[in-house]
C-alpha cells in the first residue's frame, strides 16, 4: 500500500466511465462524470489500495451522495465507506480528505467562520423538533459537514441538544 490521500486532485470531467477512468493515477485522482446530469465521481481509492471508487450523483439510480463545487474543491456527502474491499472510510470536505477510523492522525478540517455560521444555525433551529445537518444545510445554503461541527458546537456551548443514534448529527434549539 502506498502512502494514503489527504487531498482530492480533481481532474475534471469526462461523458463516459472509461474515459474518466483512463484519467486517474494516483490515490485521490478524482473525475466527475457528466452526461447532460451529475452521474458519478471516479476516484482512485486515497488509500493506496489501487481500486476505482463510484460514487453516485444521480438518485433515480439508487443511494447517492451530493457534490458540491461551490468552493471550486469538491465537497460529498455522506461519507464514503467501502464495504467491502480495503474499507476504506472518509470525507471528502472542500478538496481535503479527511479519515474516519483510520489514519486519522493528519486529518487536517478546512477554515471557515465557525462563530458566524454557528449563529445562523442557532437561528435557524427550532425548539422541539430536530433537524439534520443536511436539512439545515440546505435551507442556508451552506455545505453540510460546516453545518454538522456549527450544530455540535452549539451543543458544547448548551445552546443547543442534539439527537442520539442514527440522529446523533442533528440539533434542535436547547431549552430555556
């Protein structure tokens, strides 16, 4: 195994798989793929394991993730956890890749205004009812794992409860 991604080198986009793929070389290397729609992104697997990732775009065919370029580095969410194979799992978050269970030492979170955005989620929150980092993302127009560290520092801070289980990523307004 090679030594692992900490950055996605997006190389642009190509129509068709083979053509993407003839593109990718190095752990990280990624391609979106587009016909008239997002389709997918091809990514030479950042651990250094050598594989080919797709990762759907398009939800009329199954569980898909969404990209977002709005930073001109790619964005994805959820995460991308291989099942099978190296079991790789991470988040690619404005072009870093940052590790989840493994090779985590090294992770390195993009800058963006925490306070600033933490008080526009704050006010976006209601008090009875839980909302996900995706939901709130959206309504604010902001990328979702910003959305995610705002909602769980409002918690630290007692400003806001968050969920628990599959739900742990969501806040509501705290009491008082």
């Amino acid at each position: 195994m090679s030594m692992v991604a900490r950055k996605v080198n997006l190389l642009g986009f190509a129509e068709h798989r083979d053509e993407g793929e003839r593109m990718l070389a190095a752990p990280g290397d990624a391609v979106v793929i587009q016909r008239g729609a997002l389709r997918s992104v091809l990514m030479r697997c950042p651990d250094g394991c050598g594989e080919t990732l797709v990762v759907n775009l398009d939800p009329r065919v199954g569980k898909s993730w969404r990209l977002d370029m709005r930073t001109d580095k790619p964005t994805l969410y959820p995460s991308v956890w291989r099942d099978g194979g190296c079991g790789s799992h991470f988040i690619i978050w404005r072009g870093q890749l940052l590790w989840c269970d493994r090779f985590e030492e090294g992770n390195v979170e993009p800058n963006f205004d925490l306070v600033a955005l933490g008080r526009r989620v704050l006010k976006s929150l209601r008090r009875r009812e839980l909302r996900s980092a995706e939901e709130i993302a959206a309504d604010l127009d902001e990328i979702t794992w910003e959305v995610s560290r705002a909602g769980q520092m409002l918690v630290r801070r007692k400003l806001a409860l968050c969920g628990s289980g599959r739900q742990r990523d969501w806040v509501r307004a705290g009491v008082g």
